[in-house]
C-alpha cells in the first residue's frame, strides 16, 4: 500500500500500522510494569523478542529478523531483549540501544536496523542513525556486529 493511500485511510493523522505500534507499545508498558527484576523478567522480555519475531508475516522478513537477533546478541552479550513498539530491540541500562524494524511492520521495502540517541555511534557532526538490511552475509554480519559494539561504547 502507498503512503498516500496509507495516509487517506487515517483520520487521525496516523496509519493503521502506526496505531497498531502505539497499541504494542501500550501492551508493553503494562506487561514490564507487571514483571519483577532479575532473571525472570529478562527471560520474559526475550520471549517476547522471539514471539515478535515469530508472529512476522513474511518468511524472508522473519528470516532475517531472527539473523539479526543472532547478531546482535552475540556482539552485544550485556544487551537486554525485549520488545519496542512490538519490534525486536535491544536495551542497555534499560534505554532502548538499537531496534529492527521488519519490512512487514510499516509495509517498507527493506528492513531496517536503527539505532537511538544512546548509540555511541557519532562521527562529526553527521552520521548514519538507520541502516536498510535486504540480507545478511558475512559483510553485513560483521558491520552489524562492529555497528553494535561501537553503539555500545
């Protein structure tokens, strides 16, 4: 579906999908609210990551989300799974660090790995936030990889 046609369907000023990911993130909200600290609550919050992953509607799209779970994970052990407007993310010190947005989710082209304003990422005074992923080789692999541990600090 194009934007213009996403955006004629809205009387709000938000699409279906973005309404949809504020709900998700409300349903989030109050499910971390609920839990308690400590193991249990971040073996909660990775199965919420890898039932977000798995509810993807799209094989290639849930494909490379699980990819990129495996990647991130392994260059980021001291990150913390756990959903982010029903996306996959990854948190340090309870601040989302970095999201993948499957293409599914808004009805994009690509998948997108993004990162926030706690991502140790600077380089002058521009530099790249979000990053597109149509596949994942060895090449995107290890710049994902030397992406999330610099994002890290």
């Amino acid at each position: 579906m194009s934007s213009e046609s996403r955006a004629s369907t809205s009387t709000d000023g938000f699409t279906a999908e973005e309404r949809a990911a504020m709900k998700e993130r409300a349903a989030e909200l109050r499910a971390q609210k609920g839990r308690t600290k400590g193991a249990a609550k971040a073996a909660a919050e990775l199965q919420d990551v890898l039932d977000a992953i798995a509810k993807l509607p799209d094989d290639a799209d849930r494909a490379l989300a699980e990819r990129l779970h495996v990647v991130i994970t392994e260059a980021g052990p001291q990150l913390a799974p756990r959903t982010w407007y029903g996306m996959p993310a990854y948190a340090l010190d309870g601040k989302v660090l970095c999201f993948v947005q499957p293409a599914s989710k808004f009805d994009t082209r690509y998948t997108t790995l993004g990162f926030n304003d706690t991502a140790q990422l600077d380089d002058g005074a521009m530099w790249p936030a979000s990053f597109a992923v149509t596949s994942l080789g060895p090449a995107e692999q290890k710049t994902i990889t030397e992406l999330v541990q610099r994002a890290i600090g």
